[in-house]
C-alpha cells in the first residue's frame, strides 16, 4: 500500500518523444521487461478532466496539457499503465482517494516513480521499491501536467495555416485527430476503445477564437487576451472519439427533434454548407427511425478542415472532414455532390455503429466500418430514392470487394492486431466494403426487417459499451427467433456458426449450381475463389421462370459448409421443366459467385433474348460478373452461350450490366486482338453498343442533365475502342476542345469530369497526321509542371497509329529526350503500362527497344522493365526474344553496365507466362468464336478493319494473321526491320 504524504513528484518524461533537459529516471527495481502491447486490464479510468492551453493564434504550435484521470483499480497491481507519445515535461501527482468521502481531494503519496516504455509507447507509473503497492478496490486521482507539440500531419493535435488574400493575414487552426491510436499524442490515456470513459475538457485559446468539441459549451471565462471554454461532460466514450478544435470559423445552424447541428467552416465558406448542413438534419432523424434508437448527445457538429485525416472522421458530437468533401466549390457536379453525402451519411452513422456502441478491440473494426459504409447507402438511398444510390453500391462497394481475392493481402474480417501499424492496416477493402457485402446479404437473408430488429436490439443492450462480433450475433439470433416465418428453420439456432463462417474466412465462395434434367435434382457445390480449403454457410433463393419474385430475397435454403450437395426440386419447393430457366442468388444480395451448367445459361439466354426485363437488372449485372473470372481462366465449357448472353445487350438501357460486360469484353478484345475474328468481334460488339451510347451521350449534347453518363467510362470505352464512329467522332471533338481551347472537361462538361482520362484517350485514339503534329506541338510549349501537360502525355499513350508511337517512344525515352517528361526511372516503369494497356503498341515497343537497347540498358531500371514485358512473348516469338535478349546481355557485359535485377534467363518460365493463357483460350475458343460471329453477322462492315488493319498479333499462330501486314507498313514508316 502507498504510503501518503504531501510531495509532489515530478517526472521529466525525456524518453518521450521529445528531448527535456532532465533526465528521466529509469529505477532498477522496476525493470522493463518484454510485455505485451496491450494494456493490463488491472486499472481502469472512471474519468478525465483535461486542461489544454495553446498560443496558437501566435503561431505557436507547443501546447500545455493538464490531464486528471480518477483510476480504479481493479486487480491488486505494482503498476498503473496507461499511453503517452511525445509529450514532454510531464509532472505526476497522484493522491488515493477515500471510497467513503467520494468528493474529498484525497491524499497525496510520494513513494512512486515512472518507467517509460517506447515499444508500447507506455507510460508506467509504479512504487520506488518493486511491490504490489495498487490494491483492488481503491481508487485513485492521477494528475498530468505536460507539453506537447502540434504537427502538420493530421495524427493527434494538428495546425493548419488559413491565408486571407485580401489583408495577407494568416490566421492559425488547430485541430484533432485521435482515431486510432493517436489520442496518446494529445494527453496520457488509456488508449484503447474498450477503456471507455466521461471526459470533462477545457480549452484556453486566444479571446478571439472559438473553440467546439465533443458536447456543448458549458462555460465560457473570458481572461482578457484569452479566453477558457469549458464543455460538458461527454457520456463514456472511446479515446479514439475525443476531438475537438480550436479556430476563428463561423457557424450555421439547425435546431431538430432537440437536437442542434452546426456546420462550422472559414468564414468565407459558411454559406456553401446549407445543403450538406439540411442533409445531416434528414440523416440524424431518419437513423434515429429506422433502428428506433435516438441520437444520444444533445448536439452533432460538422466542421470543414482544409486538413483532415482521410475524407472525414467521425468524433462522437463532432465530425471533422476534408473542406472540398462538404463545401463543394462545383455544386454543378452530381456525381461529386452524392459521393459527397454518402461520406457524409457514412460519419454521421457511426454516431450509433462505433460511437454509442465501439468495439472491444481493433479486431472488430468492421463493427465500425461495414455498418457504417452499407447503411450510409441505405439510409441515403431512403432519403432520395430518385438517385438509384443502390446501384453506386454494386458499382463502388460490390465491385471492389468482389476483386479483393485477388489481392495479396487477404485477411478474414475479424482479424487481431495488435502494433500501430497493423491497426492503421485493417482499415482497408476489407473492413469497409467486403463487411459491407456480407451485412447486406444478412440484411436480406434474415428479412429485412428481421434484421433491422437484431440491430436495434443490439444497439440498445449494448449503448454506451463495448463489444465483440458474438454480441451482435446473438442479437440477431434473438429478433430471428421471435420471427414466425423461421420458426420452423433449424438453422435460426446456429447463427453464430453461419456468420462466424463468413467474419473468419479469407476469401469467399463460388457456388455451382448443375441441374440433373432427368431425376429432376440440382447439386450445389461450393469452394473458395482460392485453392484453400473453406467453407461457408450460403443463403440460397431461387427464381424461376415459372417463380420469378425477385423482390422476395430472404433465405430458402441454407447450404451447409460442404463441398456438394444434392436436393430435388421437391425438397427445394422449386417447378422446373427442362427448357425453364433458373436464377440463384435473387438481387446478387448474397456475396458470392454462382456459376450454371451450360444448359441452363442457354435457357438464361433464351428469356433475356425475349425479354430481358423479367430478370432483374442485378442478376442480368450478375452473369456476367460470375463468369468473367471462369473465362479468364479458359473453364468455361462453350463460349457460344458467352456469346448468346451478350446478344441481348443491344436492348439494355440498365448500366449495370453494361458495367460488368465491359470486363468481359476487354478481356475478349484483347485475347483476339490480331486474329482474323478481331474485327467481326468489334463489328458485334459495334451492334451492341450503339443504342445506349447514343441514347445517353445525345441528351448530353441537347444539355439534359443525365447523371448516369457520370458512371459510363465503361460504355464510352467498349464503343471508341470497337470503333464506333460516334463515339470517335465524340471524344475526338472533347479533347481537341480541351487541348487547343484549353475548355476545361470539369466546367463546361460537369458531367464528364469523371471521365477525363477515358475521354482524352479515346479522343487521341485515331488521329490524322495532321491533328497528331499539332497536339505535339501544343506539348512541346506546355509547362511540364503542370497538370495540362500530364494530360498531354498521358492520353497519347492511346494512339493506334504506329508511326505516332514511335514517335511518341522517342519523346520520351529517346536520345533527345533528356528524361524532360518524367525523371528516368519514372519513364522506364511507364513503358510496360503503355505495353500492357495498349496492344498496337506492343510491336512497336519492341522494336523501339531492338533499335534503342544500347541506350536503354545505360539505365539501372531497364533490364526490370525488358524482364517484365518478356511475360509477353507468344510462342511462335520465342527465337526472336532469345537473338535480341542474346544482343542486350552482350553489350551489357562489354560495356560492364549494372543494372536493379538480373537479365530474365532465356528459358525462365517467365518468358511468354501472359501469353500462355492466351494462347491456350485461342487455340481452345477462337474457332468456335469465329464460326459463331459469321453467323451472327453474314455481311461485315466496311468499318471493321478501320483501325483494325494496323494491328499486330498478340499471340495468335493461325497462318491468317495480320501481323506481318502491319509489320511491313511499319518498316515502311520507320525504315527499320521489323521482326515481331
């Protein structure tokens, strides 16, 4: 037990972070021993009062804190551990508190000293003498005082400069940002989301500023020249959610259902917040509705830093964000104004998933972010249905986290962590979008307003408290129970087994789905997407073409984790005759992949030839999204029924499944890129394309806003680069406006902004030698500094001309070039995506290196690029790799030139490994392709080999191959022999 006396002790902390004239001592009766990076649960705080003191107004970015935590202690202990990260100066004062006088001062004791550790950044507060000094049961008041520095980063407290341009004043802004781990930069703390706490903050700041914080102002003592505001005292809250700002904004305001939102910004902007301010007012009151639990603190603050941590962050009481995420200059833009509200919609939900209930640890932070990412659509999308926000979240949710496998940093959900940089690290794709995928399919699977019942409960058992992932599960369990349309499904008695499946899998499943036309059954098969051995419990539903209610998208059947497993049509409530086509997984609500047996994708076809309609548009996105990775692959069984599903895409007014066939087609494009199907394949896919291009990019030019071209990169894509003549005929027009009349895409186009880059590209697709000289010559006068100029030489990565190439190579990579477009290394890792992205230019490519290797290879980054482009050399190319690789080695060797990596040996495996897959989908598919085309097209066009006739061979051996056409028409221009 300590023994009490009235010292003071002071500590000067110089081990943290920043220097102190004093050192700090370090006594060796309490040694530092390897411990572990979490806090000890054996004390804990009851409640902070924090002081902070700052001259920012002055320009001064050094701090006083004075942080007074009231501890318990709740297991017998010789040392109280709390966080601390470059505060400096620190003075300790530590009494023990009577239990029976709760209000009394305590006393001060003196036989206690300090340790710090930098691994865990700990500060350790222990007795001189090594002893179990803290007994359970008692209580007591430390008291900080220390100095801090601001950054300029946004990672605790933080300053900004604001300029006034009119008087040249610039005036000082401080701010905090303490998620995750970065509170410890402010004051001591326990820093970690379970040690919840009330804190009390005062701030001192020059008289004329303001300052806001997590509640409301409580007091406000003007000291002449500075002033102090004192907050009330929050409910208990995670570390990571204390913030506040100290500033000279101005504010706007609105008073609903009691409580007041205010949006905070310079003053010059305050008036550019109104809709994003009456937008957070809808939210708050439509979040408190839907999950029936009210907004727990009396205010919510919106404030518009010009630096922020991220787009935005979301303080409990006071959200910071980026100033462009919530005063946009361009209220024109569409597109910007709704991503903009659903960032703003995704912070204010975490007000209840995060806030009101945190999570235990950072290994749930999905807790946070998935809920948070997929009801900000949903709530958005209740508050203004006409903006279709669901599809943006097939488009920018769905999307990426389907793609996320192929990541090399796969991790399940729930995932422990445990230094600085591993929490940083889990939130990404993962906790935000993937979570996101899987809460919307349960969201469906158990009924929808099942679901929301299991998390209203959830939200009020567990206010004002920390949780895991087995919380939430049983909540749900409970709402599933009392649902009587389950209560005859065993499954509802396991649903910590089924979502535990899916919080702790790496991956994520392709169900197959082969229908026994003879007995009638249907066998399911299930594997990851992965070779690893996985298995989930999978919500099923069906559609029919006798039962097509896609509308109705809860679970029919729950597959067990199981490689296969077979059910009659019987079992499975399902009508079925031979030619009916049938449809798992309604709406794609489920995240997974499901493939059919090709019977059943020709009965599929069949219906969207006759009427597409009758499918929904998420599952016509679907097909296509499940396929892509089978074709990729070359395990698809027939590409003609590839083919018939494609047909119907010429009546497809919906953008989604327009967004996933551009995948497929690119990769189609590409693979028969050369062959004598090229061409027929651009003149199908010409069929495709032209209804919806018109019918979008005509009401543009007739000036009707039509947000959905926001989305059509994809569209504008497929028709330029199947040479559509209105679509080359558009870009064209687009970026020669922008390049030689400098009209900016983002102003007099606001709808195209998003496309910039798919619109310059395009339009420098196909040029005359004439309008190519004068594009050149506006680049040779550009400032290379400046965003134009990157434009410039970017989009001309584009071009199908190869005597443009060729001298495009030379701009940048030949004897004059001086590195002038970008520093040398940079140049030499642009060239392989100029290879890759651009299949007229690979020939070319490598003749400019066959002619230019011996300055090339003067470069230590060249062999890494010629190393990463040899994954491209067809089979029938290999002598000519082996006699020109063969020429680099040797003048390397004979001029002794160094290089990054070792040249690639000439029978690596390396050698031709893209160009496998290629080969064998051509050698496998493009007969059948070929044949299925000139059906489908008995007279092609005129146009087909517009751009075509310059194309050079990309793997293909069949003896029909324009490459050697095209490689005489380049040794014509260029007077050199070409060879590949």
């Amino acid at each position: 037990m300590l023994t009490p006396c009235l010292i003071t002790v002071l500590i000067t902390a110089m081990a943290m972070g920043l220097a102190s004239t004093t050192p700090t001592p370090t006594p060796t009766s309490h040694i530092l021993y390897t411990r572990s990076l979490r806090l000890p649960n054996d004390t804990y705080p009851l409640g902070y009062h924090l002081h902070i003191s700052s001259n920012i107004h002055l320009g001064d970015f050094q701090f006083n804190g004075n942080a007074t935590i009231d501890i318990e202690i709740r297991r017998s202990t010789n040392e109280i551990v709390l966080h601390a990260k470059n505060l400096t100066d620190i003075e300790i004062t530590l009494r023990l508190l009577d239990n029976d006088r709760p209000d009394a001062m305590g006393e001060l004791v003196d036989d206690v000293t300090h340790t710090y550790d930098p691994q865990g950044t700990f500060l350790i507060i222990h007795p001189r003498e090594n002893y179990q000094a803290f007994e359970a049961g008692q209580r007591y008041r430390l008291e900080i005082l220390y100095t801090g520095l601001m950054g300029t980063r946004p990672k605790g407290l933080y300053w900004m400069a604001y300029e006034e341009p009119i008087s040249n004043h610039t005036t000082y802004v401080a701010a905090t940002q303490s998620e995750p781990t970065y509170a410890r930069l402010i004051l001591p703390c326990y820093d970690e989301p379970a040690f919840k706490s009330n804190f009390t903050i005062r701030l001192t700041h020059s008289s004329t500023l303001i300052s806001v914080s997590n509640m409301p102002v409580q007091q406000v003592q003007n000291h002449g020249e500075l002033t102090t505001t004192t907050f009330q005292t929050t409910p208990v809250v995670s570390t990571y959610l204390v913030a506040f700002v100290i500033s000279d904004f101005d504010h706007i305001s609105e008073t609903y259902r009691n409580v007041t939102q205010s949006l905070y910004s310079s003053p010059t902007r305050k008036n550019t917040g109104r809709s994003a301010l009456k937008n957070a007012v809808l939210t708050v009151a439509a979040l408190e509705d839907y999950f029936g639990v009210s907004y727990s603190l009396p205010k919510l603050d919106h404030v518009a830093l010009k630096k922020n941590q991220g787009a935005a962050m979301e303080n409990w009481g006071l959200i910071t964000f980026k100033e462009d995420s919530i005063l946009p200059q361009d209220t024109s833009n569409e597109y910007r104004h709704i991503k903009d509200t659903l960032m703003q919609n995704h912070e204010i939900s975490h007000q209840w998933f995060g806030n009101l209930v945190s999570p235990e640890w950072w290994t749930y932070v999905w807790l946070n972010e998935g809920f948070a990412t997929y009801f900000s659509y949903i709530i958005t999308d209740l508050l203004y249905p006409n903006q279709n926000v669901m599809d943006k979240f097939f488009k920018d949710e769905a999307e990426h986290a389907y793609s996320y496998s192929s990541f090399l940093d796969v991790r399940p959900m729930t995932f422990y962590v445990e230094t600085e940089q591993e929490i940083m690290n889990v939130f990404d794709i993962i906790s935000y979008k993937r979570s996101a995928c899987v809460i919307k399919m349960f969201h469906h699977a158990f009924h929808q307003k099942t679901f929301v019942s299991g998390i209203s409960r959830y939200l009020k058992k567990f206010q004002y408290s920390v949780v895991n992932e087995l919380d939430l599960f049983d909540s749900l369990q409970s709402a599933l129970l009392q649902d009587g349309q389950f209560q005859q499904q065993s499954w509802t008695q396991m649903v910590r087994e089924i979502m535990l499946s899916w919080t702790h899998s790496e991956w994520l499943p392709i169900v197959s789905v082969i229908r026994n036309y003879e007995n009638n059954t249907i066998t399911f098969r299930q594997r990851s997407i992965h070779s690893k051995s996985e298995h989930w419990w999978i919500p099923l539903n069906f559609a029919t073409a006798q039962s097509h209610n896609f509308e109705q998208t809860h679970v029919e059947y729950f597959m067990p984790p199981m490689m296969e497993h077979t059910l009659s049509l019987e079992e499975l409530h399902l009508q079925l005759s031979g030619r009916d086509w049938l449809i798992v997984n309604k709406q794609q609500t489920g995240f997974y992949h499901v493939l059919y047996d090709t019977d059943n994708l020709h009965a599929i076809a069949r219906q969207l030839q006759q009427n597409h309609s009758v499918i929904h548009a998420n599952n016509r996105a679907a097909l296509f999204q499940d396929l892509a990775p089978v074709i990729e692959r070359n395990e698809i069984e027939s590409f003609e029924v590839v083919l018939e599903l494609f047909k119907y895409m010429e009546f497809e007014e919906n953008l989604m499944p327009w967004n996933q066939v551009a995948n497929t087609y690119e990769f189609l494009e590409l693979n028969l890129y050369g062959t004598s199907s090229h061409s027929l394949f651009k003149q199908f896919i010409r069929r495709l394309v032209k209804p919806t291009f018109q019918r979008l990019f005509r009401k543009h030019e007739a000036g009707e806003a039509h947000m959905d071209i926001l989305a059509q990169a994809d569209i504008v894509s497929m028709a330029c680069r199947a040479d559509l003549p209105e679509c080359l005929d558009y870009t064209h027009r687009l970026a020669h406006e922008y390049i030689f009349n400098k009209t900016s895409l983002g102003s007099e186009y606001p709808d195209l902004y998003a496309m910039h880059d798919i619109l310059l590209c395009m339009g420098l697709r196909h040029q005359s030698d004439e309008d190519f000289r004068k594009v050149m010559n506006v680049l040779y006068v550009t400032d290379h500094d400046s965003m134009y100029f990157d434009d410039l030489v970017y989009a001309l990565r584009c071009t199908q001309n190869h005597r443009h190439l060729m001298h495009y190579l030379n701009l940048l990579l030949g004897e004059n070039s001086t590195y002038s477009i970008m520093n040398e290394r940079e140049t030499l890792l642009y060239l392989p995506y100029v290879f890759k992205s651009n299949m007229a230019a690979r020939s070319v490519i490598w003749h400019f290196i066959e002619n230019k290797y011996k300055l090339l290879s003067r470069s230590p980054h060249f062999v890494q690029v010629f190393n990463d482009i040899c994954e491209y050399v067809p089979e029938h190319r290999m002598s000519y790799f082996q006699m020109l690789r063969q020429s680099i080695e040797i003048y390397m060797q004979q001029e002794n030139l160094k290089s990054k990596e070792p040249l690639i040996d000439k029978n690596s495996s390396r050698v031709g490994k893209k160009m496998r897959t290629n080969e064998q989908f051509l050698e496998k598919f493009e007969h059948q392709i070929h044949n299925w085309l000139l059906k489908e097209l008995p007279q092609p066009d005129s146009e087909s080999i517009f751009a075509a006739s310059l194309s050079v061979g990309n793997g293909s051996n069949r003896p029909g191959s324009i490459l050697s056409t095209a490689s005489r028409m380049v040794k014509s221009a260029l007077g050199v022999n070409l060879s590949l």
